[in-house]
C-alpha cells in the first residue's frame, strides 16, 4: 500500500489527518475522499483546490489505473459550502464555477482512466453534478441526488446542464433541473441517472470490488473509450466514426491489445498492464 504524500512526520499525520480531501493509492487504484463530514462533505475552496490537485496526480501517476471517488461520513457531498459564499473573506461568485467546480468536471472527463463515483447518503448541487460526470456511478439504497440549485435560485452547474439530459433525456431533466426533486438511488438507477445500487450492507465491498475490476482492465483502451465517449456527445455521425478508427489505430498499437489477442487464443484470462 502506498498513501501518497505519506505522513511521515506528526505534524504531517494531523496535516493528513485533518484534510478535507483523504487521498491513498492501492492496489492500482487512488482512493479519494471528500473529508468535511460534518458539512456534508460541502465544497470550499481549499476542499476544491485539493480535489484538483489529486486528480492531477492520478492523471500523472503510471500505477493508478482508477479512481474510486466517494464522501466521508454520511454524505457524498452536499455541493457548495454555502457558508463559504456568504462569507465576506470566501471566495467572490465569478471564482466558484471557473476555479472550483469548472476545473474539477474537466479533469475528472479528461482523465484516461475510469472514475468511479461511490455515492452514499446525499450528493446535491455541485455534489451531485460531479458524481454524475463520473465514469461509472454507483450508490447505496439509502443514496440520493438532489438537483438542489432551484431551491436557492440558482441553475445547475458543474455540467449538470450538460450531462443531465444526456444521461435521463431531456423532459426528466428539465423537471429534476427546476423542481430540485430528491431522487432516491432506485429511482436514479432506473432512469439510467447512475449505473447500480447496491445494498447498504454490502455497498462498500461491492463498489471497491468494482472499481478493481476496472483497475484490471486495459487502462489505455479504457481511455480511449472515455476520450470518445466525450466526443459522440458533440460530434456527427461521420466525424465520430473517424475518431474510432483513430483511438482503435493507438488501442491495436497497445501491449493490453497483444496481450488480449494472445490470451484469447491461448484460452487463458488476459492479464493486463495498462500499458
Ligand atoms: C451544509 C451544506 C452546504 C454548508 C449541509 N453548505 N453546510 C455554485 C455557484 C455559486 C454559489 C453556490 O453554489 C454553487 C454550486 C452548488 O453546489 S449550489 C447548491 C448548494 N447546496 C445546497 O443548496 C444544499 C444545501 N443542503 C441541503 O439542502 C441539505 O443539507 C441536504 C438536503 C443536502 C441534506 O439534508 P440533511 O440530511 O437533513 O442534512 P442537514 O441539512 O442537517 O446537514 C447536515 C449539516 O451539514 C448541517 O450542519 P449543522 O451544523 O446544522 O449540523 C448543515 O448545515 C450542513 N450542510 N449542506 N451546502
């Protein structure tokens, strides 16, 4: 096991201890933990600044092949610390979305390799738009997303305009966007908002096994697939197909790719590198 930026002094345990985002690598997988509880793990600017930073690291690091972001606590995140916007020293309203929240959907989209999104208790606001950027979201029964803009007058951010309508078509997203509805993991999971639900019980064990499977898999190939799945939203129908045959020319060029074929035919489970 390896926690990057390792406590190693007593000043750094509590440094660590005390972050407002917990970060472990294991197992080829970066644990990140949104770590203000007893906010509901809500947004300031260092919790912002901090989730960035990590990202980078798992963007730079060769070992992580994905990551597994969730909430400490009872919550995933309860978006935007709202303490924070009344705050005269906080940060002013043009910084929240192009340094805090902005940054954050861009890195997790333009990370080649899955994020998946462990979301338990409540995700709202911001909270909820970044787990629902996410690669692969999964919830707990008890889980719950929470459009909760509307509900002090503002719109939703964090590229829930974006991804809303695409993930659960254009009238559910237009009524979850303005009536700022709790929509409970059941429900979510059946208008194809998220992936899966598992049981409160075995919720934890389920999605770290989850996120092993796809450490396991062939990071490169699943980079690309992100990479064009980010386009098909944008892109025609013919300029799509070309961008598929330029990610599958660098897929066919992968050791994953010769190890895939050769495992195939020598009738044994592939073991991937991510290389
Ligand atoms: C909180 C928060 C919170 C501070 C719970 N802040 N303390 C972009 C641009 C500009 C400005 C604003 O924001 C944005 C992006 C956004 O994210 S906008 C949306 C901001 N988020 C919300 O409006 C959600 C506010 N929270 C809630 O509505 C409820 O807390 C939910 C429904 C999430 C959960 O309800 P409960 O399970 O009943 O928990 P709770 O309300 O009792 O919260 C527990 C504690 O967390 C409580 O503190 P306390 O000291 O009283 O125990 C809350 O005050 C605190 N908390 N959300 N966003």
């Amino acid at each position: 096991m390896r926690t990057a930026g390792s406590p190693s002094t007593i000043s750094n345990v509590i440094n660590h201890i005390m972050s407002s985002v917990l970060f472990e690598i294991r197992d080829q997988i970066a644990f990140i933990t949104l770590n203000r509880p007893e906010k509901l793990n809500a947004f300031n600017r260092e919790m912002a600044l901090l989730l960035q930073s990590r990202l980078d690291e798992c963007a730079s690091l060769h070992e992580v092949r994905a990551v597994y972001l969730t909430g400490a606590g009872k919550g995933f995140s309860a978006g935007q610390d709202l303490a924070e916007v009344v705050d005269p020293h906080g940060p002013p309203m043009s910084q929240l979305l192009a340094e805090h929240y902005n940054p954050i959907v861009t890195r997790i989209r333009n990370l080649p390799k899955p994020v998946i999104a462990a979301v338990k208790g409540v995700a709202a606001g911001a909270g909820a738009n970044i787990a629902l950027c996410c690669d692969v979201v999964v919830a707990s029964a008890s889980a719950s997303f929470i459009q909760a803009f509307s509900r002090i007058g503002l719109i939703p951010d964090s590229g829930g305009t974006y991804f809303l309508p695409r993930l659960v078509g254009w009238q559910r997203a237009s009524a979850i966007a303005m009536l700022g509805d709790k929509i409970v993991a059941t429900e979510a999971e059946r208008m194809g908002m998220i992936y899966k639900v598992f049981e409160e019980d075995v919720f934890e064990e389920s999605s770290k096994k989850l996120a092993a499977t796809m450490a396991a898999l062939p990071t490169k190939a699943l980079g690309f697939t992100k990479h064009a799945l980010n386009y098909s939203a944008v892109n025609s129908f013919e300029a799509q197909l070309l961008l598929e045959d330029e990610l599958q020319q660098k897929a066919a060029g992968t050791k994953d790719y010769a190890e895939g074929v050769q495992a195939f035919l020598e009738k044994r489970p592939a073991k991937f590198k991510g290389e």
